[in-house]
C-alpha cells in the first residue's frame, strides 16, 4: 500500500462517528484553545472584566445618586441596582462575542486552523462546540468576577441569583453560536465591522442602562426583539428577585438560539472545508 494510500485509509477510518459532523471529541479543541489562551492572550482575556466594572462604578455609583430610585416589577430600587444585572448580562455577551468572532475569523481566514482539525477525525460540530465552550468559559470568568463585585457592593437583593450564573452562561452559549455562525460567512476586517455596529445599539438601547417604559412603544417593540434585551430581563429578574413565568420566555430565547447557531456554524464550516 502506498503512504497515500495508508494516509486515505487512515482518515476514512477516523471519519466522524454522525453523519461525518461529529467525533465526540470537541474537548481536544477546548483544550488546543485553552492553553493557546493561557500562554499569549491571558492580560487582553482579563481585561475584558474590567470594563463593566468601570461602568458600574461611574454611573451605577457615581451618576445613581442624581438618578435616584428606578421601579423594577413594581418595586422602587437604586440605580446601581437596576443596571448592575444589565451588566452583568453585556458582560456575558462580550466575552462570548469576543472569541466566537475575531478569534474565529482569524483562525478561518488567516491561520487556516480549522482545515488542520477537520483533516483529523474531528467533524465540524466537534469544532463547533469545542469553540463554543471556550467562549462559555470566557463568558464564565467575566460572569463569576462581576457577580462577585456586585455581591461585596450589596446589589444582589434575592437568593434566586443563584440561578444568574447559569442563566449567563445560557446567554453566552446564545451570542457564541451565533456570533460564531454569522463570522463564518463574512470575508474581510472590514465586514467584522458590521458586528460592532450591531452590538452597540444593542448595549445602549436594550433597557441597560434606562426602564423600556422610556421609551415610545414602537421603539419598545425593536428593542424587545434584541437578544441582549432578553438577557438583560432576565438576569435582572433573578438578581432583584423579580422572578415569574415571563422569565421562561428569555430563557426559550437563548435556547433557540443556541441551538440554531450551533446548526448554521457547523453546516458553515462544513461547506466552507469539506464541502
């Protein structure tokens, strides 16, 4: 046998166990992520907690004593209070956004990484949800460092906060998939710009740092549509204590997020290197 045909031999026999999508072994990308992360990019990881802390401090504590009370489910709260889960929420968002885009598209585009995994036993939902993982643990880290802040300031006012953590980790998954989906379609730096674009309006206007109520009704209906506007109900819900069946609603949300963004991105990296 010739070493190419040894070589054709060997892949075929190490094909993706599902329809040729998936090994079971998404860890192995995980743990590829992991240790790159840990060994060049662990500062520009950390530094991404920082900024909803700063924001917290400057507005929730500085500007919320001229705000004053906001009224959440009926019940009058203090500024901080009212945005610290928004926060906590965007903060979420932007870790999980973070590596399921410009550190996907480097490594579709530039570092060709992928093409090197999918050569090997592993399928594209290995890739998939290896790479989603990472952004969930990144979204994690962001998650525990700034619950744990707005714990020591006092703006946790119910035990069903509890449940924030893995509702955070629901959003995260919700923006990984998807982040990961749409920058798998896009070409150039340039277009990368057009996710910028859409985070931002979605960090000012998804009752982050101001009530929906302010709002004119057909522009709450826009920003009921945001995700992030999901995320940020309901972790404000579970951290205020605010908690009743409309909360399943944000959760249905992310789920079908989630699930449809792991599905594009793995058929998007199916055509983009098996194809």
């Amino acid at each position: 046998m010739s070493m190419i045909d040894h070589a054709v031999a060997h892949r075929t026999a190490r094909t993706p166990r599902v329809g040729g999508l998936y090994a079971g072994n998404a860890r192995a990308v995980v743990h590829r992520g992991w240790r790159a992360t840990r060994s060049s990019n662990w500062l520009v990881m950390l530094s991404g907690l920082f900024e909803p802390i700063f924001y917290l401090l400057s507005l929730g504590i500085g500007l919320g004593g001229m705000v004053g009370a906001v009224s959440v489910d009926g019940r009058e709260v203090d500024y901080a209070v009212f945005i610290a889960p928004a926060l906590l929420a965007v903060a979420a968002m932007n870790g999980a956004i973070y590596d399921s885009t410009w550190n996907v598209f480097f490594k579709i585009r530039y570092a060709k990484l992928y093409e090197g995994m999918l050569a090997t036993s592993l399928g594209p939902l290995d890739v998939a949800l290896g790479e989603i993982a990472l952004a969930l643990v990144r979204g994690g880290i962001y998650a525990v460092g700034f619950m744990l802040v707005m714990q020591v300031l006092g703006l946790i006012l119910s035990w069903w906060a509890l449940l924030a953590l893995p509702a955070v980790l629901l959003i995260a998954f919700g923006f990984a998939a998807l982040g990961m989906a749409v920058t798998s379609m896009l070409k150039s730096f340039q277009q990368m710009d057009w996710i910028e674009f859409a985070l931002l309006p979605m960090f000012l206007f998804s009752a982050t740092f101001y009530p929906l109520s302010v709002y004119p009704e057909p522009i709450q209906w826009v920003i009921q549509a945001f995700p992030l506007w999901h995320g940020v109900e309901l972790v404000r819900g579970l951290t205020t204590g605010a908690v009743g069946p409309e909360l399943l609603w944000h959760v249905a949300y992310f789920v079908v997020m989630a699930i449809a963004g792991t599905v594009l991105t793995t058929r998007r990296l199916r055509a983009l290197f098996l194809g």
